[in-house]
C-alpha cells in the first residue's frame, strides 16, 4: 500500500515544530523551553471525537471531497473522528517538506492560502482555499524538491489526518485513496508548469463549444478527445470547461480528480485565483475546469459568473473549448454567443433530427449564429444507422464538416482503463475523427499564426 511507505512528516507552524502523528497529544517546541507540555492542539480521536457536534462537520468536509466522497457513510465516520483540528492563527505558517506525504489536510474554517515551492524557494504555485477544501501536499517520491507552505491570512482551523488514522480508517479503500491523492499531487505540479507556459503567452483565447441536441450522442467523448488531441499540439494552452449540466462527466473521461469548479470559485476571495485554482491537468497537457462538482450548484451558473470565467479563461489560454452537452440554459446560452465556433454532434438517428433541426433554428434565427460558425459533425453511435450522410444533410440543410464512424465499445472501454480512447487506441475511430476535428478547429482559427 502505498501509504504504508509514507514517513511521518516534521512540521513547522510559526516557528513551533510538530510531528502530525502526535498533535493529539503533546505540542512540541523548538528553543527555549523545547521539550515542556503545551497546550492541547486537536480534538481528533480523543473526548468528545464521537459528539454529533464535532463529527457531522467532519463528515461533511468529507463528503466534498472528490477523493472520499465515493466513500460508505462508516467509513467516514471512521475518518471524521481520527481527524485532528490544529488552529492556523493569522501569520502563522504550516510547513511541510517533500519527505511528508502521508497527511491529508483539509481547511476547515477561516482563511489560508497554500503556495508550492521548489528546493531553491522559487514559488510554483499559490492558491486560496475555500473553507472545505483539501490541500495537496508533495507525494512521498518526490523526496525533497517540494515544500508546501499553508499560510494564514484569518483565524483558521485546519483538519488533519495522519498516515495511522487514514490506514485504520479506511480499511479496505485505501489503496484507492493513496492512487487519487498521488493523482493530485501530479495534477498540482501540471498546474505550475501551466501557470509558467500561459504567463509567457498570455492571449486573448478563442472559444469553441460542443453541443448536442440528443443525450447520448457522444458530444463530451468527442468533445474531451479534440481538446485533448489539441492540448498535445499547444501544451498547457488549451482549457476544456464542462458545462454539461447537471453532471458533467470530463473529469471521468480525462481520469483526473476535480479538485474545485466554476460555481465553487464565485463565493468568497479572488474569484481569478480562484478559477486558476479550479483548474486540474491531463497528463496530455489538457486542463479541465469543471461549471459543478454537485447538482445543487446548477443555479450558481448564471450568464454573469460564465462570462467571467471565461474572461479567466480565454486571457490564460491559447484555446477554450467548452461542452455544453445538451444544455440551453444561461451558461450555454452565453458561451454560443462568444463562441468563435459551435461544434454540434448529431447522430443519424430520427429522434435525433427534430431535436437537432429545432436547435439549428435556434442558432440562426434567434442567436443570429452564422452558417460559418457552424461546424456539423454526424457521429455513428450505433451500427447501421437508418440514415446516411446524405440524408441528414437533406433533413437539415446542412453540410456534414466530417463522420465519425462507428467505434464499438471503445471509447467505454478506455474510461474503464482509467484513459482517454485517444491516448489507449490512437487508431480507433474516436481518435481519428477527434484528431481531425482538432485539425479543423486549429485551421479555421488559425491558432498557428
């Protein structure tokens, strides 16, 4: 298991030294008077771990986040009441160097701010937290090259959990919670490497968006594999946003751990900060920001909020691709109205006809979306389709930009796996249809010059 090769981190807190795997007990002091008892610092698995008081808001931490939140409900409970609260006072720092990795530390309260640095002390990355959130820290292999400062800007309170109280927590679950937090780990070292290559280049980016007018019909597959075929051309240039509501599924076909979303980063702080902080990378090089991480965010989404974020967006970016799924509402709305080009996925299927017939209506005659903004891209989801290509386009009035022909079960077979179909079987039909829609999109907007 790969928590059990993690060594217990030494760490420093405004000049105060802790050993996390001790917080519950004794605070330990470096300097004068080192070695005396001091205050109790954590409430974890001690008096009082069992209150409904102390634990439901435990639990709930949990419950947001995307690492444990797949997690049966005494599992969590197990969790909640091995956390440890330790109190970040403003100014205060909490300093963790590479050899830790084998604590997990949520912001519970109050207000923190993360920053990443490497072993010269050059800053990587500086992000703002929101309360809820979990911190990621430098997995265990990449020894010594990291240190992570937590910084705090209010009275804070942080919740910790060391290696023992994940291993006797989790049980059964932990090999799956140690591969999704070395996954975030490597999610956060993409995004400083990111945060480096958009500085150099900062641009005002091109929006393209993904719309289908039928569920089912493949739109977030072919969506996320042209981002990603376009991403390998312009690394960490390239940013897809889900806006497919009300469950977006990106993060799932990408494999990566949404870590934050459009709707989170509007509450409280720098909102730019905090969509950048949103933000997660594909090993491909493709960034994905999610609109939701919960159905209950859906009304956050509001013409205003998307806007902004796609000014984020589009100023850090060299492309923004957004799929919209089958959504019409405000956030789609605004994004087909600044969209440079509006990719609809059709299947040749007659349900699918009048759904797509009414949707091009609605581009042209109310959104005042002209032809040449329209790409059409048939996709055959199922073998032999009662209609070709040639009927389609009659039907709509439309020329086809491209086919995409049947594929079978791959594309489900690569999420499966844990890839993108574009990167498992870069011959499958996805992938070639993917690779020239990415050719297409990068030719018509010149983004080579």
């Amino acid at each position: 298991m790969l928590l059990k090769l993690y060594r217990q981190p030494r760490v420093d807190l405004g000049g105060r030294w802790y050993i996390i795997g001790v917080l519950n007990a004794r605070e330990v002091r470096e300097g004068p008077g080192a070695g005396e008892e001091g205050a109790q610092v954590a409430a974890g698995g001690g008096l009082g771990a069992d209150l409904p008081s102390v634990l439901q808001p435990r639990v709930r931490v949990l419950e947001m986040s995307s690492v444990f939140a797949e997690l049966s409900d005494g599992v969590l409970r197990a969790l909640a009441r091995r956390m440890q609260a330790v109190r970040l006072a403003p100014g205060d720092t909490l300093r963790l160097g590479g050899k830790g990795g084998d604590v997990v530390i949520f912001l519970a309260s109050g207000a923190a701010e993360q920053s990443i640095t490497d072993e010269a002390g050059k800053l990587l990355l500086s992000t703002r937290p929101a309360p809820g959130d979990l911190l990621i820290l430098p997995a265990p292999r990449t020894g010594d090259r990291y240190v992570t400062n937590i910084k705090g800007i209010a009275d804070s309170i942080l919740l910790t959990l060391d290696r023992d109280g994940l291993l006797d927590g989790l049980g059964q679950d932990v090999d799956r919670v140690a591969i999704a937090l070395d996954k975030l780990w490597e999610q956060q070292v993409a995004a400083a490497a990111a945060t480096q290559a958009q500085a150099a280049s900062r641009s005002a980016a091109p929006v393209v968006a993904f719309f289908s007018a039928k569920g089912g019909s493949g739109v977030s597959t072919l969506a996320v594999n042209t981002a990603a075929a376009l991403a390998i051309r312009y690394p960490h240039q390239v940013l897809l946003m889900d806006l497919s509501a009300p469950f977006g599924h990106a993060a799932l076909f990408a494999d990566v751990v949404a870590t934050g979303s459009i709707a989170g980063a509007s509450k409280s702080g720098d909102f730019e900060k905090n969509v950048r902080g949103a933000i997660v990378y594909h090993k491909t090089g493709l960034g994905v920001l999610p609109g939701t991480l919960r159905p209950e965010q859906v009304d956050l989404m509001t013409a205003d909020l998307t806007a902004r974020a796609l000014d984020v967006a589009s100023t850090w970016h060299r492309l923004v691709v957004a799929d919209l799924g089958t959504s019409l509402g405000e956030a789609a709305l605004i994004v087909i109205e600044r969209a440079e080009r509006l990719i609809v996925v059709i299947p040749p299927e007659m349900a699918a006809m009048t759904d797509a017939r009414r949707s091009l209506a609605v581009f042209r005659d109310i959104m005042n979306v002209p032809d040449n903004r329209l790409e059409l891209v048939l996709n055959q989801r199922v073998p032999g389709a009662p209609l070709d290509r040639g009927a389609v386009e009659s039907i709509l009035g439309h020329k086809m930009s491209l086919t995409v022909n049947f594929d079978d079960t791959r594309p489900e077979d690569a999420t499966l796996a844990g890839s993108l179909v574009l990167q498992r079987d870069p011959n499958s039909q996805v992938s070639r249809g993917a690779n020239e829609l990415a050719r297409l999109i990068a030719g018509k907007l010149k983004l080579d010059g």
